[in-house]
C-alpha cells in the first residue's frame, strides 16, 4: 500500500504457552507516510495505563536551582565553594573562609554536615537546611528566611575583606 501514502511497521509479541513451548504473533501497523509520530507513541499492552505528555494536567515547577538568578558583581569567586543566595542575587563564596569569621555560618555548616544539633541559631539555620539544594557539587544554600537582604549581606562580606 506503499502508494497510497501509507507505511507499514511490524511488531512482534513474543508469548510463552502454558507447556513452555514460545510463540509468536506479528501485527502491522499502518499509519498515513505525513504522521510524524513513532510507533513508540502507539498504544502497547505495557503502555495503555501511561499518559503522554501533553496530557498531563499540570507541569512540574522548576526548582529555585533552575529559577533566574544574578551572580554578585564583587562577591563571586571562580574557586568558591559554597552557594548563597539573597532574592535573585546569587553569592559564590569560600566555606572555610565564611565559618571561619562567623560563629552563625560555622553552625550552619557543622549542622549541614551532620553535626552539632543543639546551638544557638538553629530555628535561623534549620529552614536554609531544608531548602537548601545541589549545584554542581556545591550547597546552595536561600538566605530569604534570615531577614538580612542582599545588600546588607554585601556590606557585612566587604567588612570582613577589608578586616584583613
């Protein structure tokens, strides 16, 4: 039927019978030579409880990692290690260097590492735990909940640059 615009495609089912012995059933298919779609998308035994794409209800939201975001001007270094962000501002920071003049960020990484449980600042820490996420083997960790903004988190890393 190769002239009337049509294509003809073979599957095969493989069956075991009850004695053991294999069999076989071949059915063609034919579908108009313009359609596009695979035979993929052709209902199978294994696929008739699956629903295409285009009929699922509702698209998963991307996650914040996935989300628009800007790297800080001053405060993004190549070699950082560890991923803060403040509303859309992203900050690429060394980890050693944050717990090191902060006692706040050094409980954030012990409690992130598994450690200390009971410290001062964990109903601070606790919701950046829990939302934080993985970027390229590295935390990010969202800042929103702290109540410090962008630009004050700028000031407070600029102080501690210039204090050494």
């Amino acid at each position: 039927m190769q002239g009337h615009g049509l294509e003809h495609a073979n599957s095969v089912t493989l069956l075991s019978a009850p004695n053991g012995q294999k069999m076989s059933t071949t059915t063609t298919l034919e579908k108009p030579a313009s359609d596009t779609s695979t035979l993929d998308a052709l209902p199978t035994p294994q696929s008739q409880g699956k629903r295409k794409l285009e009929d699922v209800d509702q698209v998963e939201r991307p996650t914040k990692v996935q989300q628009t975001y800007v790297k800080h001007d001053t405060h993004w270094y190549l070699d950082g290690n560890v991923l803060l962000q403040f509303g859309n501002t992203r900050f690429k920071l060394h980890r050693g260097r944050l717990a090191r003049e902060s006692e706040w960020f050094q409980a954030l990484f012990d409690h992130r590492a598994g450690g200390r449980n009971d410290f001062q600042y964990r109903d601070e820490i606790d919701p950046l735990i829990e939302t934080m996420e993985q970027v390229d083997d590295k935390d990010l960790f969202y800042c929103d909940t702290t109540g410090v903004t962008c630009e004050q988190f700028a000031v407070l890393l600029d102080a501690m640059e210039g204090g050494v």
